[in-house]
C-alpha cells in the first residue's frame, strides 16, 4: 500500500511536521545545519578526488617531451675518421691514377703528327675503340643516335658519344697539360682532340693541381723573400755601423745613412704587401672563408710584430766624429778623397778592396800588427763577398 501524501511544514531531512514557519527555520537551523555542512564538503572532497583522479590518467596518457635546452646524456659514440680518411685516399688515389694514364695517352697521341689517316689508326691503336654496335643511345644526353647524329669516340678512353657532348683539347691546353710529362716538338695550331666530358674534367683538373700556387700562396712567398732580404741588409747595416764606429773608415757616414733608409723602405713595402694579403681577391668580390680569414688576420698581425721588431733592432746611425777618430796610438789611414765615379756595387767594392790593400800596406809600414790583422779581415771579407755574386 502505498504511503499517505503529507502535506504541510514538513522538515526535509527528519520529516517532522510543524505548526509555523518560524518554528520549522528554528527546528532546521538547531538541528541539521552541521549536516548540511559535512554533506557540502563531502561534495566537494568528492569533486576534487575526481579532478586529480582525471589528470593523473591524462598523464599516464602523455608522452614526455624533452626541452631541446636540457642537458641530455650522449649514447654510445663512434669515430668514422679513419673510415672516412682510408675511403678519401683510396678515391684521389685512384682518380689520380686515372688522370695519370689520360695524361699519357694525351702526350703519346699529341706527339703523332703524321697524315690524317694514318693518324686515326694510331689512336685506334693507341687506345682500344669501344664497337659502335653496343651503343645506341649518347651515354650523356640519351638522345639516339641516327644520320643526322653520328657516333664519335673519345680518344683518351675509347667510349662513344654524339657531336654535342664531345669536348675538344686544342693544341694549347694540350701542350700546358703534357708538360710536366715532355714538351712536344711542335703541335699544329689547328690540333684538336676530341675527347668525352669526363676525360677532359679528370685530366684538366689534375692539370690544374701541378699549376702555380694561388695569388695568396705567391703574394706569402714575396713577403717571406721580403722580410729574409731586409734582415740579410740588417746585418750588412749593422757591420757597417761597427766599422764607422771603430774609425775603421771602411764606410762613409753617407753609405750608411743610405743603407738605413733603404731598410726602412724595405719594411714599408713588407707592411704594404701584408695589407695587400688581407684585402686579396675582395676587390671581385669573391667570397672567403672564416678559416681564410683567420689565416689572413694572424698573417697581417704577425707581419706587424715583426715590423716592430725589426725596426726596433736597427742600429741607431754612428756620430760622424767617430769616423775621424784615430785608431791605437795615433796613427790612422789615409782618406782617399777621389770621388766614385760609378754608383754600381761592383764599382764600390773595388775601390774599397783597393783602400784596403793600401791602408794593410800603410799599417803594417807603421808596424800596427793588430791594424794589420783588422784590415786583411775586413778585405777577406769583401774579397768573399765579390766573388760570391
């Protein structure tokens, strides 16, 4: 049977029927209040359970992804250097073999200068002929080969190819290229070599490996020669310097004054030749490489160490009373006041070894033993340094 409808102020939570309202707020406030509270936090103690149960499966559900700035462990590492060094060297070992042979045939070819015919069966013998029925299609194009476009073989290695594919070695290149193997005597101004585009980039570039070094290697060679020049003259200066300073008189004030200025001029042209380095090749602007950079900046800052260097050990010029001083105990050479006629180095050592032998003659006429020891030194030395040029 079914409960009776209630109907009136009755409490929500106990069911008790009341005669007012006021007594039902009282009745509802005194007595189920503190429920009401632990029902709405159990709610939300419920709500929250909930959440973190839902992120926790979204994590388990996420991959982890690792910032590219974390510091990750490295694995297991391998060098291939050496792989890749005995791979490298097997590959110029073996084009340069190539080229090696190509050049060869080259020069045996170039050195045949008899009739046409007799040309074509000497290279036909020379290098074996690839049969023109095996080929139907240029290897470098693949265009087919017909009337119009004929088959034509390569006369370093023999292979087929068609008339626009064909490179030719005229008689110019051939001659720079064979001429680390023999010069020809003579090759015709019309000669022309037909050859396969392969053929002529393998023996062109092992002929550019044998050419001259770069603008930069030549430009350090000139600077290297410049610098060795200017410490050889250095010493020359600093000899002399001695000399005029023990009133040898071997040397004029003015001759050393001139070799003086001339090391200097020496030293600006190795400055200009270093900046001439730095800037090289910028003028096209052509692009250059970090590591050619540093090159070019360590060059130009060791050029200038070296300037302040040199500069700085250069003798300061001898005062000219030094030069009229006498030498031991008042005696001294006579000065040949007779102009040089002739500013050529030839001219100026000879009359110098003809002072010398007088002033030996002179010193020893005095008995200057020690004079005379000096004096034969220095025309030994002159005598050694006009025969060696």
């Amino acid at each position: 049977m079914a409960s009776a409808i209630r109907e009136g102020l009755i409490c929500a939570e106990c069911h008790a029927e009341f005669n007012t309202v006021a007594v039902l707020l009282s009745h509802y406030q005194s007595t189920h209040s503190q429920e009401e509270t632990n029902s709405i936090r159990g709610l939300i103690d419920k709500a929250k359970l909930r959440l973190v149960n839902k992120q926790e499966e979204v994590t388990r559900g996420t991959p982890k992804y690792y910032d590219i700035y974390e510091d990750v462990p490295v694995g297991r590492t391998r060098s291939h250097y050496e792989f890749f060094k005995r791979t490298r060297s097997y590959q110029v070992e073996r084009l340069s073999s190539e080229a090696s042979k190509l050049l060869i045939r080259l020069h045996k070819i170039g050195g045949f200068d008899k009739e046409e015919n007799k040309r074509r069966t000497f290279e036909q013998n020379t290098v074996q002929w690839m049969e023109e029925k095996h080929v139907s299609r240029c290897p470098d194009c693949a265009e087919s080969f017909n009337l119009l476009l004929r088959k034509h073989h390569c006369r370093l290695c023999g292979s087929i190819l068609c008339e626009n594919c064909s490179m030719f070695i005229n008689s110019d290149l051939a001659a720079s290229l064979t001429d680390q193997i023999g010069k020809h005597e003579s090759l015709p101004t019309e000669y022309r070599l037909r050859t396969c585009r392969y053929c002529y980039n393998l023996v062109k570039l092992k002929g550019s490996s044998t050419d001259a070094n770069p603008p930069i290697s030549q430009h350090y060679e000139k600077l290297k020669q410049l610098m060795l020049h200017c410490e050889t003259q250095n010493a020359e200066y600093s000899r002399m310097v001695t000399s005029v300073g023990l009133g040898d008189n071997l040397y004029s004030s003015e001759q050393v004054s001139t070799l003086r200025n001339a090391l200097i001029k020496q030293t600006e042209k190795v400055d200009a030749l270093s900046k001439r380095i730095m800037v090289l090749g910028m003028e096209a602007d052509e692009t250059v490489s970090d590591s050619e950079s540093k090159l070019r900046s360590r060059l130009r800052i060791g050029t200038i160490n070296w300037i302040r260097g040199f500069l700085s050990g250069i003798q300061a010029l001898p005062e000219k009373d030094k030069s009229q001083d006498s030498v031991g105990d008042g005696w001294t050479p006579s000065i040949d006041t007779d102009p040089i006629i002739n500013d050529s180095d030839d001219d100026v050592i000879g009359i110098q070894i003809g002072r010398m032998k007088k002033w030996i003659a002179e010193a020893r006429k005095a008995n200057r033993s020690d004079e005379v020891e000096m004096l034969e030194a220095n025309l030994e030395e002159l005598l050694r340094y006009k025969s060696g040029k």
